[in-house]
C-alpha cells in the first residue's frame, strides 16, 4: 500500500528553548518531497541530516508566513543546496506575495554573493538558485506527477495561509498559525491527517487569542468539523515541552478520532490509495 511519510523536523513554538522551530517534510508516492516550512536558523539542515535528508533531496517549499521561525532557515537550505549541486535547477519556494517579498528581505541581508529580487535569487555566475513563486487563494499548483497543493488564508499575520497537500488520493492539511480559522475546517475536509499548531490550552485562551493562535481545544474542534481521520498537534510552547497530555487531552473533548502530538524528528505514515 503506498504511503505517506511525514517527518517533523521542527515542532517548537516562536519562544521555544526545547524545539527547533517549524519544519515538516512530506514524502509523496509519486517521489515528490516537499518542505513545509523552513525552521530557523541551521535547526532545519541539522535534524534534516539526523533524519538521513540532503539539502540537495529538497526542491519545493512551502511556506505558511514570513516570521522568523518559519522560514529563516531559507538561506541555510539554499546555500547547502547550491553548493551540494553545483547546477541544476533553482529552489522552488511557494507562498503569498507578501510573504516572499519578507524572504526577499532575509536573502538580501544575509545572503551575501546572490542578486535578489522579485523573481527570486542569482548567484554570482548568473544562475538562479531561488525562485519565489507567489500564490493565491485557492490557485492549484503541481508539485509531482500526482501531487498537487493548495492554500487557504490563516488568520495570523497579514499574508499568512495554511496548506492542502494531496497525492494518490490522499490529503494532509497543514494548519500554519492561525486562530480558530473556518477557512481550515473548509480546507481539511475528508483530510487523513491535520497538523495543527496547539499554542496550548483553554487556560490561556486570552493569551493565545491575543497572539493570534490556537487552543488545543480549537485544534480538536477544527478536526472534529472538517472530519479528517488523525490529528497531530505541533508548535508546542515551552510550558508543554516536557508534557504535552494536557494538550492531548483538550483536544480529545473535542475531536473523538486519534490525536497526538509531534516532536523533533517524530515520524509517522499515512495510508493513500
């Protein structure tokens, strides 16, 4: 039976101590790897090697929103990537406009040797390593012979969105960070996985709201409505590192299917077909 593999190389929220910060990785049926998010830092590269993954093995990824600790390993992917290959073709990144015009940003002060721009970015040879390729709303792009995506506003920052990941049939969702986002429940529907970030629980629902993220309870009644089969809460804050049952537990009042949460270099699979 064909399957997915999911690989979380970073589960951490922004202020963790713990977690290397947001990076997951999606192995397709179809060959096609792709990077959801890109971590902070080397954080991304690091656990990538640990998990038996090259700089050169990933092509596409796509990103959810421009702070820091989602997509500021960009450069260290490119940079290991470019040198690793020597040629061949650029590093294909997707998200909103606006979300790549703050990746232009990152590239150009930190980045020294690339030309960056609109387009993407160019080495000192003329070459493109990176191409930023905006998306819209709900716009469909093929990412392999029998993957494509797609991606829905999040209600975070300005600019930010969740993904739908589909391939042979099957679909996980990834929320990004958002609030309790109606926009996700539409998008997850009949998904077989929902990765859902859970800042943590009804306790601090103030606090969580007011920093324009989830309970774990929002989670669980987002999988709940959306129908999808499993749930993985990640984006896990410091209060919660050393123990994460009470998120498990929240959303489970919520949502009746299997729940769990991720940790750095956590792995599972998802049956397609």
């Amino acid at each position: 039976m064909p399957k997915i593999r999911v690989t979380f190389l970073g589960t951490g929220a922004g202020a963790s101590i713990h977690r290397a910060h947001t990076a997951i990785v999606l192995d397709l049926p179809d060959g096609t790897r792709l990077l959801l998010d890109a971590s902070s830092g080397n954080s991304v590269m690091r656990n990538a090697t640990q998990a038996g993954m090259q700089a050169q093995d990933f092509h596409h990824i796509l990103l959810s929103h421009h702070h820091g600790d989602h997509m500021s390993g960009l450069t260290q992917v490119q940079l290991l990537r470019t040198r690793a290959l020597n040629g061949g073709s650029p590093l294909e990144v997707y998200s909103t406009g606006e979300a790549l015009e703050h990746a232009t940003l990152l590239f150009q002060a930190i980045a020294p040797g690339l030309t960056v721009g609109p387009g993407g970015a160019v080495n000192a040879e003329g070459r493109q390593v990176v191409r930023w390729n905006p998306v819209t709303d709900g716009q469909i792009i093929e990412l392999g012979p029998d993957t494509r995506a797609w991606s829905f506003p999040a209600d975070h920052i300005s600019g930010a969105i969740g993904w739908r990941i589909e391939s042979d049939g099957a679909a996980i969702v990834f929320s990004g960070d958002t609030r309790f986002n109606p926009k996700l429940v539409e998008a997850a529907r009949g998904a077989r996985l929902l990765i859902h970030e859970a800042y943590g629980t009804e306790d601090d629902r103030e606090g969580a709201n007011r920093v324009a993220h989830s309970t774990a309870g929002d989670a669980g009644r987002s999988a709940a409505l959306a129908g999808v089969e499993e749930l993985v809460l990640t984006h896990i804050t410091n209060p919660f590192h050393a123990d994460t049952q009470p998120l498990i537990d929240e959303a489970r009042q919520q949502y009746e299917g299997p729940v769990s949460t991720a940790s750095d270099l956590h792995q599972l699979t998802v049956e397609t077909g």
